[in-house]
DNA sequence: CTTTACATGTAACTCGTTACATGATTAA
DNA sequence: TTAATCATGTAACGAGTTACATGTAAAG
C-alpha cells in the first residue's frame, strides 16, 4: 500500500486537492514515486473512507471548487507504524533492457538511438534533481530531521542518474564499436 | 506486454516449461525483469492462444511430464517489431525513500538497519552478477552480437548495484552523523 | 475563439501479488 | 516420514494504465 503512504506523506505538513496532489506526483515527490491523477483519486477515497484524511470543501473565487485533503490523526500513526516496517526491494523492470537482449544487425542502430534517447531525458532529470538541491538543500548537515530524510531520497534519485547516464555511455561505445 | 516478450526472448535459442522459465525468472533473466509462476503460466496461455508460442507435452522418467513451450515463427516476428519499438523508462518505486521522507528521532535507528540491509543485499547480487561477467562475458568486444546485448544489460544491472552501494553509504553517514 | 490550467471523476482493462490447491519424485 | 524439488494451475484482490467524461476560468 505505498501510494496511500506516499499520499499521506505528501499531506504530512500541507493539505491539498486531489489536483495538487497529482501536481505534486508528476514534479517533487514523482522523483520517488509516480501516480496518475485517476491513481490518486481512487486512494484518497480509500483513505477517506479509512478516515485516514478528512475532506474539506474549498470554495475558490475565480476557480472550480476543490476538496481538500488533511492527514487526521489516525492516519498520521497508520504512517507513523508504516515506516517502521520493512521496505521491500522494488524489482527494477526496464523493458529497454530486455529489448537489448534481443541486439541483433537489424535492430542495433534503433537500439543505439534508444539509448542516445535515454541518455538525454536522464540529462534533464539530472540537471533538475541539482537545481532543486542547489536552491534548497544547500548544507545537509545542518538540515531539520525530517528534511535530512527527502535530502537523502533526492540523493538516491540523482546518484542513480547518474548511474543511468555512465551505462547509456558505455553501452553507446560497445555498439558503436559494432557498428564500424 | 513487456512480460510476453520477456518470455519470448528466454525461448530465443531453447524451448522451456512454465516451471522452467519461472527458474529462469529467479535467476538470471530475473536481473532484468521479475515475474512470478502465476504470472508466467498466465502469460503463457495468452501466447499459446496468439499462437506466438507452441505447446508440446514432453514424458519424462523420474518426473512429472511437462509442457514445453517453443516460440513459433509469428512469435518470432511478433517479438522483432516490439524491439523496434519505443522503449519507456520504468517509473522506478522505492518504498525506502517514501519512509525516509518521514525520518524523525523515532525511526531514524530502523531506517539505517534498513538501509544496511539493503547494503547487504546489494552487496550479495553485485558478486553473483561480477561471477557471472567472469565466467561468461571475459572479452565483451569479441561477443557475438545478441551475446553483447545481454552483456550490456547485465552491465546495467551491475551498474546500478554499484550505484545503490555507494548510496547506502552516503546515507548511512549522514545518518550516524545525526545520532552522534 | 482556442488553448491551457484548474478541478474531479468513472469504466474497462492489464499487470502483479497472495493465498489456495494438487500431486509426483527424490534425498535426508 | 518429512522436506525439498519438480510440475501446473485457479481465485481473489490490489496496483497501474488508457480511454472516456464534464465543466470553469484565464490568457492569448
């Protein structure tokens, strides 16, 4: 159940709609986790009905209507009992990797471009995860706690781009060697 | 349809039963991508009616009969289109960045056993991979070439372990500097 | 007037997990 | 005789994706 978690963990301090929310998963939190709006509506019913979070209507000028969501005191403990049980590995499933099992003289140029591809989305994630810790996590050291924890997550998110890029290069030489 | 087409590609240069391939899921082809019985005796009755794979009943003494799937000629060519195809970047989920997204003075103590287990268990993949690299990718320039798309993907998984290692230790610093 | 951002959902489907279910053979 | 390995499945559920569906308001 991590996304109910991962929900519960973005209201640890704000409360938000639903539409926040999704907001929230595709920028900041989407580093760790991913969630579609249709994804985050369904569970915030599931913790409304768990009394997790408490729904408030928000009537805005100028705007639709929202409901807001607010982590209760229940679901602040449910959390709280989360995070002291085990983490499970998450399997890492990557299809280009199972495509590249298939390498062959036909499909060795697309695969490349794939990478190439891979390599340059992977930059641009890069460049974000740094600027966000440049403008807010200049010294981790001297950070609160709680933000000594996200500081280390986005840490996992950029050392793994990072990761990501030196494969994408050393697999673009070995297939470029094939190449010529 | 990943999960087809990873079958499909185990059966490349052998046929194999469910059960088979569900050890073959466990261990090496499972460095790129998991499966469980259930999903691949599911898996399979789909490809049998796609007609992408071939069913035969295989006697043996000593042990129940099995039922050995072999990719057929449309699977074949089923699997070289989805190679050409565009790949998309698996949304990686971690539930251990979540949790350490809630660190506090209660959890910070079973946070970094888990980040240690999880060192650990990084630790014990990163030799089996290295074994293998040894045993059977010495010279990867020399590979034939569908051999050095595997070898590629199993650098990725190596890779990648090497990055969660070097993570974990980041992590456990910063960690243990906050306990002293 | 058209697009973008705001705002909330439903329905149908596939993918993945957990639990259940059965039965043979082999090694301790 | 008990456990492990071989062998194949079903049922139920939860997680994730895709398509559909509706409507307001601001900005260009």
């Amino acid at each position: 159940m991590a996304l109910a978690h991962a929900i519960m963990t973005a209201l640890i301090d704000d409360e938000m709609s639903g539409y926040e929310l999704a907001r929230s998963f595709d920028g900041s939190l989407g580093f760790f986790w991913q969630a579609s709006h249709q994804q985050i509506y369904r569970e915030l019913a599931r913790l409304t009905e768990r009394r997790w979070v408490r729904r408030r209507l928000v009537s805005q000028k100028g705007r639709p209507d929202k409901i807001s969501y607010a982590l209760s005191h229940s679901g602040r403990r449910a959390l709280h009992r989360w995070v002291a049980e085990e983490s499970r590995q998450a399997p890492s499933k990557d299809d280009l990797l199972i495509r590249l099992c298939n390498l062959d003289a036909d499909n060795v140029l697309h695969l490349a471009a794939e990478i190439k591809r891979r390599r340059e989305q992977t930059m641009q994630r890069l460049y974000l995860y740094e600027k966000i810790i440049r403008a807010h996590y200049p010294d981790p050291q001297r950070l609160p706690t709680r933000r000594r924890g996200v500081y280390l997550a986005l840490r996992a998110a950029i050392v793994q781009a990072e990761q990501a890029l030196q494969w994408c290069d050393e697999a673009l030489a070995l297939l470029s060697g094939a190449e010529a």
